[in-house]
C-alpha cells in the first residue's frame, strides 16, 4: 500500500512542478485578452491542449507495451538527437554567415 501511496505523492509533485510554466502562460494570455481574445477561448484552449496531450500519453502508454523493453531506454536518444543536429545546423549557419 505504501507504494501506491509514494506513486500517487511523486505523481502529484511531478504534475505540478511540471506545470508552473503553464500558469505563466495563462497569466500573460489572461492579462492580454480584448473583444477579440475572450476568456472563454483561453479557457477551452487550456481544456483543449490538456485533453490532448492526455490521449496522446494514453495512446504512448499503449503503445509502449508493443516494444521490446530492451528498447524502451533507448527512446531517450530520440530527443538527444534532434537536439544534437539542431545545434549543428544553428553552428553551421552561424559559421557561413560569418565566413
């Protein structure tokens, strides 16, 4: 039971500390709305992105289980390498611009 507990505590401090930058955006989206930009768009933006991002996790969670768990590690060099060949081409651009 202990363990269920634990889950549920990091889970919860993991959601919020993972959504600090979300109450920063909806501060600046709140205090620049006008006749055009409503609160009402703000809002089911909000419940919009959430939900999406929600299915697209549930949908990972699943398919996740389609993979070796060998390879499951191995997903963490995706990100890695497209921040790699990002920083390559931003020094490459930076280099013939400057030659």
């Amino acid at each position: 039971m202990m363990s269920v507990l634990g889950a549920v505590v990091s889970g919860t401090i993991a959601f919020a500390s993972t959504n600090l930058d979300d109450i920063f955006v909806l501060i600046t989206l709140f205090s620049q709305r006008n006749s055009k930009f409503k609160n009402h768009h703000i809002v089911a933006g909000q419940y919009l992105g959430i939900g999406i991002l929600t299915m697209f996790s549930i949908i990972a969670a699943y398919g996740i289980l389609l993979l070796p768990k060998v390879w499951i590690g191995l997903l963490g060099l995706i990100p890695m390498y497209f921040g790699i060949k990002m920083l390559v081409e931003q020094w490459r651009n930076t280099n013939s611009t400057s030659g």
